[in-house]
C-alpha cells in the first residue's frame, strides 16, 4: 500500500488520535506531508514483517515542547540533516524509514521524509502512540541502543551522541534542543529489519489511518465517536475503547518548561452534575482522574477530542469552555509489560498510582 | 627537547601565569602529567616551525568553571574518548597534540596526553594566554574551522558537534556542558600541520617553563617577581612587562554561572594610601582599573601573583586579605590585530572601553 495524498486528512487526524494530547498540530504534519508526496510521489507503507533481517532502518523525528513545535515549522531538510550524518557516522545507507512514536507530527514526519528519499515507511512505531520522552520506547525497552543519536537544526548544525543509556541521550539531547531554541530534528535507534521485526509496534501507522478514516466516515452520518470506538473494537491492541467523560473544560494549567508541556486539566461532567474529571499531561495525557479516582492510567491511552466532531484535541489547544469527549483506550500489549511499565508506566512520570489496564478499571465498580 | 618531570613544576606555574587568573589549579594539572610521563615516557616538545605541512594536528582540552575543575579531576580517559572520537569521524590519526590554550591546566593536560599517546605535543597554542570561550583563539581568527567538535565526559558518553561558526559551537558545547556538571573534555579544530603554522601562537609552551624557571631561579635569591619581569622581558611577545599595583584584596565578588566565574575583585594599595585598584574577570582576568582609569585590557595579560612569592593566583582562589602583586603583559601580536580583537577584544566581553596597549598604557600620564 502506498500513503497517498487524499490519504493524508484521515491519517494526520488518526495520528493526532494516538498522540494522545501530544505530538503537535497535525495539520502542520498534513501539509508537509502532501508537499513532500506532490514532490516526489507518494511512499510505500512497508509492513513490519516484509523488512529484511539485514535492512538498515532508521528513524526520524522532532524533538520538543508541541507549544513550540506549532510555531516553528520542521523543515524536511533538518530531518535530512539529522539522518544522513547518522548514515555517514555508520557508515551504511537506510533502506526504509520508521516512526519512533506515531503520534501527532511525529508519524507524519516519517511519511514525509521516506518520500523525499524514495524508501519505504515502516507500518510500524516504537511507543504505539506518543511520549514526551525518547527512553519511552518498545525499542529501549526491548535492547536496540537509542545511541548513536543525531539532533540538527534550522542553521544546519549537528549533534552526534553516544551515550551508554537511552536515559542518559534523552537527557543530553534535551538540554540541547532547548539550547537550540526548544525544537529540533533527531534520528535514533538506528536498527536493522531483525532488531525492528523484534521490538517495534506493528501497523499502527495503518491504524492511525483507520482511526482517522472511521472518524470521517462517522462524521457522514452523524455518529463520528460511536463510528471511532466502533473501529477501535476491530483492531489489535487498542479493542478495549470506551468514553471516559463527556464534560465541558473549566479549568486549564499548562506550562511550557524544559522543553516540554507540563500542567493538567478539569472537566465538569454536562450530564451527571457535580462530576469532575481531572487529567494530567506531560506532552502527553497521562491519568485521568474521576472525583479523585483513576479510571485510565499511562501507558494506556487518554484522549480528548471533540464531542460533536471526533477531532481531537491537543493538549496545547485544550481551552476553557470547550465541550468534550474523554476516551480511554487500551495500549499495545508489548507496551504493558513489567519490563515496558519500568520505561514509561506511572512511576516514570512520578505519578503516585500504579498501572491497571483500563478494562480492569472499567469492571471495577 | 622533551618535557621532562623535574621541568613540570615550572611549566606548570608558568602556565598558571599565563592563564591570568583562569585555567584552574596548576598543581592537578602537574600531577596528571607526572603521572602521564612515569608511565609513558617524556614526550617530545615540538618547535611549530618544525611540523610537516600535512601533519594531522589535534587539540585537547578541557571545558568548564574552574572552580569546578578543581574539584572534579581530569582524567586522561576522558580526554582520549574525546580525541580518539575526532580521529575517527575525521578518518585520520593525530600526528601531534597541541594545546588550544597555553594557560593552567590547559597547558599541563596536552602535555600529559601527548605523553599517552607517544605522541610530540607542539610548542605553542590558540591563545598565547587563557580565554573563556572556544571561539576566542588564533586558530578561529586565522580561519581554521572550530569543527567537527567532541565533547566527552567521565561517564563515557561523547557527542560530535558540527556548527558553521565556532561561535554557535561554543554555544552549543557550552550548554552540554553545564548539563554535564560543569565539566567535560573537548577536542577541536582540528587541523593540519600548514595551518597550525599559519595560525597557531609559537613557543607560548616553552615560555610557560620559562616564566616558572625565572620565578624559581629569582626565589633563590629572593627576588621572585623582579627576575619575572626580567625574564618576560627577554620574550618576543610578552617583553611590555610591568607592575600594576601592589595590594591587599578588600573585596571579592564571584559567582559560578553558566559554566564561567564571573567577578571582580578590588584591591587596596599598601604604600600609595587611598589608592585601589579593580579587576574584572570571566574565568580570566579582563581590565584593570586603577581609581577607574583603565591601566590593562584584555587581550593584553593581567595577573595575580603573591606579593612575596610571585606565586600566580587564579580567580577562584582570590581571598579577602591577601597581599599581591598585579602584573600587566603584553599580548603576542597575532592577538592584538584588528581581526583578533573583534573576536576576544573588550567589546566580546561588553566592557566599555576601547582596546589600549599596555605599553601605550603606561606611557600616558
């Protein structure tokens, strides 16, 4: 299957689905994607199991706080920039391109930059959604080094990191890009089609897609969040889909710090009065919280979108007043193991609870 | 001639010398490279004059606030990972070290890897003195490329930058840095033989030992400081030599921020009643200004050196009390350009007045 333009409304907003209130406008991602394929044709979506054990597959993606991320555009020619002094530094060229997280711009920008290079997109990622953090991935989690790592810039300036930890590269590579101005391009976990079949999330770029075509065709009949949860049902991992909330936003903290968005949101229910949801982010949703109990938990999905129109929504859009709809969602089940929970379930972001899978939470009375 | 272990006291307090104030603790530095030469042999001190033309030159030095230096020992290790690093992203092995600048610590450091290494280490620098910032150095001003740049720390973990100004590099190594702890090893502008000699300031090493010896020679007969300035006097670049002032420190004012110590100091005189003189530093002793007149400005060398002993004092370890003799030097020629001062002149450090020579200085009632 190749990614096509007209494909790209349903996979951008499908992308912003799983970015889970991370991962930027995915309008920007939209638009540079169709300006890539109008330039040099539309790229191939490679599934996972068709690499080759000895394809040479690297990654690529922005680095940086969404807040930033909207305002100073990603250039395809950082992400070039990134990728090719990795290529150099390895001395080998990539045959096809992956995701790290396939939320937000950070599953469009691969899409993009396989075209401009004329190599195949891997239908597959390394978070199964988004993350504020580069450790906070199947392929740390399951042995491919983050190191060596290249972040690049707009003025055409270049990092290479080795480092012995994914840990120790996120820490590095972040105090740069908020040096560089709290955005930039980087390519990590250079693998092999072996190392990708082994640890990477498979079809969720396809997914995306399907997420963002059954809002579309639901919107056609009226039913655009019964149409997404529906299609949910259907796939792999993310089967166990339900409305957290519906409620109307009435108070927002957000704060831009260390090159990330940090901060929480509450909602009051339309319906059962008195009901509150509280949700707290880091990039990305993290808990959610029903008058002070946890009904959906990270790595588990979070995600806000609109009540009448399925879009979702953001967290750096996420604004007083706005009338929404709160999905939980399961997360792959590579991403919920004892060893995955280590890198990125609650303790990681030092939240006080621990992981219950939302369909445990949901039969809790 | 080979630099030999009875010759590291006075190098090492003639490097202290010529970093005016920055560069950190002489005495870590001589213990590093007595150590170095007893376990690998003296190495080789080579005249500039006498490198081929396509021999590979590399620098190795370290980068931080001393008063972290200080306390956080250099080791060799280090300094391999970051040179080693360069040799292989370049492609090319180093032929010999030479020090990016001659002052504290970053004398002493290239001697003792260079001895590591069986490798000559090149009489002369970037600097011909000490300078806060990587961008401030011969090699930058005579257009040697300040990149590709390593960066390497103690745990192991280096990072290749590629900038298009040795500026941006130091922008960007200084920000890794401070995330670092304030301390990391570096190899860069990395150079051949031809251009070491188009840019390099000559025989800055061997006058290091010099100003040691003349102290040493001048302790002997209890005239520490005279026999300094005799000895300056006899040099190519440092003869406009002289005493400043003559005092007791009756403040200090010093802070560690962004990896620099910024301060100043202000001293009291011990004859001339009323009299007081003020130093300004950034890692490095600025400008001089006695009762507000400036009477030495940076590049030209200002040092602080015990009254009695004319041990050289670094910035960090200024103290209320202390009695001192303040010496101004000139700076090489090379250094004192049009083009050099753009580059390290007051304005790169935002002082308000002009460049002014030493000598002319002196002259001017």
């Amino acid at each position: 299957m190749k990614i096509e333009s007209a494909m790209l409304e349903d996979f951008a907003r499908g992308a912003a689905f799983l970015g889970t209130g991370g991962g930027g406008d995915p309008y920007i991602g939209r638009l540079c994607c169709a300006h890539a394929i109008e330039m040099h044709g539309a790229p191939e979506l490679l599934p996972l199991e068709a690499l080759a054990d000895d394809a040479k597959v690297f990654s690529v993606a922005g680095m940086g706080a969404p807040t930033v991320l909207v305002e100073k555009l990603f250039s395809l020619e950082e992400a070039h920039l990134a990728v090719s002094k990795l290529e150099r530094f390895l001395g080998r060229r990539a045959d096809a391109i992956i995701a790290a997280e396939c939320g937000g711009i950070n599953a469009t920008l691969p899409v993009a930059y396989a075209a401009m290079r004329g190599l195949p997109v891997v239908d597959a990622d390394g978070m199964g959604r988004a993350f504020p953090s580069i450790q906070m991935a199947s392929f740390n989690v399951y042995g491919v080094a983050c190191t060596p790592m290249v972040i690049a810039n707009e003025h055409g300036e270049s990092v290479i990191i080795e480092t012995g930890s994914a840990i120790a590269a996120e820490q590095i590579g972040r105090s740069l890009v908020v040096h560089m101005g709290a955005s930039a391009m980087l390519s990590c976990y250079p693998m092999t089609g072996a190392e990708a079949k082994r640890t990477a999330v498979a079809a969720t770029q396809s997914v995306a897609y399907g997420i963002g075509r059954a809002i579309a065709t639901g919107r056609g009949v009226g039913q655009p969040v019964a149409a997404l949860l529906a299609y949910l049902r259907t796939t792999a991992y993310y089967r166990h889909a339900h409305l957290l909330f519906e409620g109307k936003i009435v108070d927002v903290e957000r704060e831009t710090t260390r090159g990330w968005v940090l901060g929480r949101c509450v909602l009051e229910a339309l319906e059962d009065r008195g009901a509150r949801l509280e949700i707290r982010f880091q990039n990305e949703n993290l808990c959610a919280l029903r008058d002070g109990r946890v009904i959906a938990i990270v790595p588990d999905l979070i995600v806000v979108i609109d009540r009448e129109t399925a879009e979702p929504i953001t967290t750096e859009t996420l604004r007083y007043g706005q009338r929404v709809s709160v999905l939980g969602v399961s997360a792959p089940p590579a991403m919920r193991t004892r060893e995955a929970l280590a890198v990125f379930g609650p303790q990681a972001f030092r939240l006080d609870h621990p992981f219950v899978p939302i369909e445990t939470l949901a039969a809790t009375p």
